[in-house]
C-alpha cells in the first residue's frame, strides 16, 4: 500500500514538470520578449539559422517546431514554398 502511495506521488510530481517544449517556448519568451499574441510581430523575428532579423525579407517557417528563417538561409524561393507544402527544417528533417 505504501508503495502505491509513494509511485502515485511520484507520477504527480514527474507530471508537474515541464516538458522540454514547454521550456524552450519559455527560454525563447525570455530572450526574445515574445508571447502568444506578439508571434507574428515581424519586430520579433530572429532567423534560426543565422539569428538576423531583416524585416523585408522572405520567411520561412518549419510546421513541426515554428522556428523561423530567411529564405535565403534555407536556399528557398516563394516559389518553392508553395510548392513544398509542410516545410521542416533541418533540425526537424523530414521524417521529424
């Protein structure tokens, strides 16, 4: 009985940890000052691959973990984009 008092203390307390998206979507708030409502605020916008932030150019972003890059950075044209469907990055790869 004892156990399955200690095994369900255990789980609650491993459940009120956060995940690892949890804690990099918090990192990434305390860096770059983003929150949910200022996402797509173009002043906000770091690429993942070289960290710029040139508001006029083309974006990119991976449908797996919502990093944003330059097209550039990616070697990706607009004309690509729409042709790629579901981008992923390189950290993401294909299979993800």
């Amino acid at each position: 009985m004892k156990f399955l008092l200690y095994r369900r203390s255990l789980i609650a307390r491993i459940n009120r940890c956060p995940t690892v998206v949890d804690a990099v979507a918090k990192h990434m708030r305390d860096i770059f000052g983003w929150n949910d409502e200022s996402e797509d605020n173009e002043e906000h916008k770091a690429c993942g691959s070289c960290s710029g932030s040139r508001k006029s150019e083309f974006w990119i972003k991976c449908d797996r973990c919502g990093t944003l890059y330059h097209g550039d950075c990616m070697q990706i044209t607009p004309r690509m984009d729409k042709k790629i469907g579901k981008y992923r990055c390189p950290y993401c790869g294909p299979r993800g």
